[in-house]
C-alpha cells in the first residue's frame, strides 16, 4: 500500500513539475508535423501547371508535386494548355489569377471538370477578396509548396461536396 502511494505521489510530481516541457514538446511535435506535409501522397491527385506568367515557378511546382506523388504536367501556352485539357482528366488545374475566369469557362465544357485553382502573385487586398468569393480555394502565397498542397486538399474537399449524396433516393 505505501509502495503504491509512494508511486502516484511520484508520478504526480513529475506531471506537475514538468508541464512546461510537455507543452514544449508539443510545439515540436507541431512543428515536425509540417514537415510530414511533404511525405508521398495516399490520395495522388492530377494537376495541370498553366501558369504563364512565370515559366520558372510552374517548373518548380511541377518538381515539388512529383515528389509528394501526384502526377502533373506544365502547359506552357495556350495551345498545350487545350490540348492537355482535351487528353487527360485532371483533377485541379493551377493558374494565373487573370487567367482563371477564362479558364473556368473552358473547363464547364468538360466531363471532367476540374477545380480551378488562382495563383495570386502582386494582387491587391481588393482582387484577393473578390477572387476568394468566386473560386473554391485560391493559393495566396505562391512560393511555399504547402499553400499548393493546401489547395490540393481543399479541391478534393470541395468535389466531395459537389458529389450527389446517394444515400438519398428520390
């Protein structure tokens, strides 16, 4: 009985006197958490790069999704872009914010509607806000690969809710 009591006595001082190093090392965890983001994916998604403005970065982009395990491609002009958009299903396509509402309109004509996705580079406050109302998720800082995969995430997330729930019948 002491020999219990002896115990929990001592295992309750060690909680109390080492709290602070227990919330320490969940900000570590934290921290080791982010970087987990750029293990390989369990759900690869299709991407098309169409970002024209900045040939160097859809390159870079393209490197980094091939790492985590989703497949891209690049469309460098317009042409490859149709092109690609008429072989292939894709799942998201990236984009120059001026160029996404243009291209929204061209994917409606496709059966497999991907989500498109606004790189927002040097927009104002005023055109992110409107951008954010009119696209389903929207990448805000375009030099950090986890923004990318962010959208990733959330396009999948909103094709899910876009799907007819069949657990309901009519």
């Amino acid at each position: 009985m002491r020999r219990t009591l002896f115990v929990a006595a001592f295992v309750s001082a060690l909680l109390v006197t080492n709290i602070p190093i227990i919330r320490a090392c969940g900000d570590k965890v934290l921290r080791i958490g982010r970087g987990v983001r750029f293990q390989r994916t369990s759900h690869p998604a299709a991407v098309l790069i169409y970002i024209p403005s900045n040939a160097e970065r859809a390159t870079q982009l393209q490197s980094m999704l091939e790492k985590v395990g989703h497949t891209s491609y690049k469309a460098p002009d317009v042409d490859s872009l149709r092109s690609a958009l008429m072989s292939r299903r894709y799942d998201v396509v990236f984009t120059d914010l001026a160029e996404a509402a243009r291209l929204e309109q061209q994917i409606e004509t496709l059966p497999s509607k991907p989500v498109v996705v606004p790189v927002v580079s040097k927009e104002t406050k005023a055109e992110i806000s409107v951008a954010k109302k009119q696209f389903k998720c929207l990448v805000t800082h375009p030099h950090s690969g986890d923004y990318y995969l962010d959208a990733i995430d959330e396009a999948f997330r909103s094709k899910v809710h876009l799907l007819p729930n069949k657990a309901q019948k009519t």
